[in-house]
C-alpha cells in the first residue's frame, strides 16, 4: 500500500519561464516566433540532454549553457544568431534564476497532505533547493526533502533513493515516486522497488516511447495511487 509520494523537484513541480523570456529576446531581434515553438524547442533539449549526456544539466550552467542553446536553435529550426542569443539569455534572464509552480502542483500537494500520505522531494540540485522550495511555498508540504548537493549522491544512483527510505521509514513498495527524467528519475526508482510514474507534459512532442507508468498532469496522481492500491 502507498503510503508515501516522493517528486523530482526540476521540471516536476517548478519550471523556469525561459521559454517566454526568449520570445521576447527573439522578437527584439526581429524574428516573428510564437510561444508554442518555443517551449517545444526547449522541451525537446531538454530531453535530448537527458537522453544522451545524463547528467550534464546538473552541472553549472555556464558550463554547458551554449552548447545546450545550439540544440535549441536547431529545434526551433530557424535562422538566428545563437551566440547572441546566449549572451542575451544569459544576461538578462539568467537560466535558473527564477521558478514558477505549474499550475497542477499546489492543489495535488495539498489533497495529498489532507490525505495523510508522507510527501517529499528527491532531487538533483544545488544548495540554492530550499531556497527555491520555501520561494514557491512548497517547503510547509514536504516531510522529507532530500536534495543531491546535501547528502552526496545524486539520481541514478540508489543511494539517493535509499536515503529517502530511511529517513521517512517507508519500505520500497509502499513508495511513489514521480520524475520527469524516464533514466534518472523512473528507471532508477524502479531498480531499487519503488513505483515509479513519469509525469509527461508534452507526449505529443516525444520523439520516442517510455515504457513506464504515465501521466500528463498532477491530477492524474489520485487515479494512479488508487489503481495501484487496487492491484496490492
């Protein structure tokens, strides 16, 4: 029986509004773009970065930012200057300066605290992770949270999963775990005996197929929960 729901803080529960920031940048620089575009160029970087360099997007951003802003230029697929358009990203939208909840985040958390699970977040970040966790006003949810730059390992390794266990009491089956990243996040959690769900914004947008347990939004997490009550 599920008795604890663990989130992926990144891309999960809050996301960085870098998407309506290069918009504006763009049409500075005369180009005619749509949102929509945009945030499909970025969504797909960023799996692109997930699927095939694991873990680079954990290190600091100047070291890998440009890089990352030519794979999202070549998924947008129109002709900019992609240096000048790091720079300027960079300059005055730094990437991870600012975080935003999705809009399905606070009414879940909530219906899940009334509901008594134990809730936390296993996540890859840096020291700068409660500061963002208290700026959204999720810190008051979380029973446990247990962030890679504290204690020393991150996702995919067990470990980190392991630490989770033990510090809320729970035993593997009796965990929810729900990521973004299908490697870090899904695979990882499963290894060890965790349910594991990806929460997939964007299936239209995937360029290939999880084979995991799915939902779209947070609101789906309740009918999930329940189905695998049913199953135990």
């Amino acid at each position: 029986m599920i008795k604890g729901i663990f989130f992926d803080l990144g891309l999960t529960l809050v996301y960085t509004p870098i998407a309506e920031d290069t918009v504006k940048i763009l049409r500075e620089m005369g180009h005619d773009i749509e949102l929509e575009p945009v945030k499909k160029a970025y969504y797909l970087a960023d799996q692109y970065f997930f699927t095939y360099y694991p873990g680079i997007m954990n290190r600091q951003i100047d070291s890998f930012f440009p890089w990352y802003m030519d794979v999202f230029a070549r998924f947008l697929g129109v002709d900019i200057h992609v240096p000048a358009l790091t720079v300027e990203v960079m300059h005055r939208f730094p990437p991870r300066s600012r975080w935003v909840l999705y809009e399905d985040v606070m009414e879940t958390v909530t219906a899940l605290k009334s509901q008594g699970y134990i809730l936390g977040i296993i996540s890859n970040w840096d020291n700068t992770a409660r500061s963002v966790l208290d700026t959204v006003g999720l810190t008051d949810y979380m029973d446990h949270i247990i962030i890679s730059a504290e204690v020393g390992c991150q996702k995919p390794l067990m470990s980190i999963f392991e630490i989770a266990l033990y510090r809320s009491g729970l035993k593997a089956e009796q965990m929810l775990f729900v990521g973004d990243n299908y490697t870090d996040d899904i695979v990882a959690a499963s290894k060890i005996g965790i349910h594991a769900v990806l929460i997939n914004r964007y299936p239209e947008w995937n360029r290939e197929k999880f084979n995991c347990p799915q939902i779209r939004s947070l609101k789906e997490l309740s009918g999930h929960v329940a189905k695998l009550i049913q199953i135990a």
